[in-house]
C-alpha cells in the first residue's frame, strides 16, 4: 500500500461523529463548504473556515526519530460552529454556539481516536464572532480540532 495522509479518514470520521453525537441532534453538519439557499438556525461545519480564513486543514508531517516508516501528521481541521438567533440575541445565539462546542468537546472525549482513524483529536484554539443582521444576531465560534496521527503504508 502507498503512503497515505489520514486526513481524509479524519474529517469523515468528524462528520460521522457529529451527526451521530445526540447532543448536536438539531445541528446541521456539513462536510466542507456547502451551497445552500436554506439557512439553519444551527450549523457545524468540519474542514472549512470562515470566509475572511475558509482554510480547511493545515499542518505537517514529520518523521520521528529514524524511523522509516510510518510519518507522524499533526494538523488541525478547522470548523464553524454557527447560531442564527431570528429574534436578535446575541446572548442566546452565543450561548447555543458555545453548548454546540461543548457537544463537539464531549464527542471528541467520549472517542479521542475517531473510532481509530487517528491517535488523537481534541478541541483547539477558539476565535468567535457576532453580529447583527436583517435576519438576526448571527454569532460564528470559528475552533480547530488538533490530531495527531500516523500515515498509512
């Protein structure tokens, strides 16, 4: 078998992961970018940022040691978690966003390796956003999941 990132099976197994996690059952997931016309009250989205940053992955590859074989990757996979509260609260739409995250934190701890496609996943750096709209308070807590992992062969 040639040598293979565990990117693709990492971002696969967060999406699977948190459309099955009960406490995001009202969340929207999407995988990457999505065109829709539709606009959730609650959105998650894995492997893609906000438009000022919609970098998706990012990290690097590293041989530990003299090993051959296989390589570490340790990246962090961007996602957005989203409320748009219609009524104008930014407290309340702040406070869904940050229990969406809690969710993420708790899926993440209840299977660190994503049913075994990596070593290790875990919440990251954290940066948020507000404002306010026609539609409503719209508040983004743009957060990374950092893994490590090693290649395939």
């Amino acid at each position: 078998m040639a040598w293979m990132s565990t990117v693709p099976a990492a971002l696969a197994a967060l999406v699977d992961t948190f459309n099955t996690a009960p406490g995001l059952a009202d969340v929207t997931v999407f995988d990457g970018p999505v065109a829709t016309n539709a606009a959730p009250m609650a959105a998650l989205t894995v492997g893609y940022g906000l438009d000022d940053d919609p970098t998706g992955v990012s990290g690097s590859t590293d041989r530990p040691g003299l090993s051959a074989s296989p390589s570490e990757e340790a990246y962090t996979v961007t996602c957005v978690a989203s409320v748009l509260d219609g009524g104008g609260s930014v407290p309340a739409a702040r406070g869904r966003v940050f229990a969406i995250y809690a969710e993420v934190g708790a899926a993440l701890a209840a299977d660190p390796r994503l049913g075994g496609a990596v070593m290790q996943a875990q919440p990251g750096s954290v940066s948020l956003t507000q404002e306010q709209g026609n539609a409503g308070a719209l508040v983004s807590l743009s957060f990374g999941i950092d893994v490590v992992a090693f290649t395939r062969r």
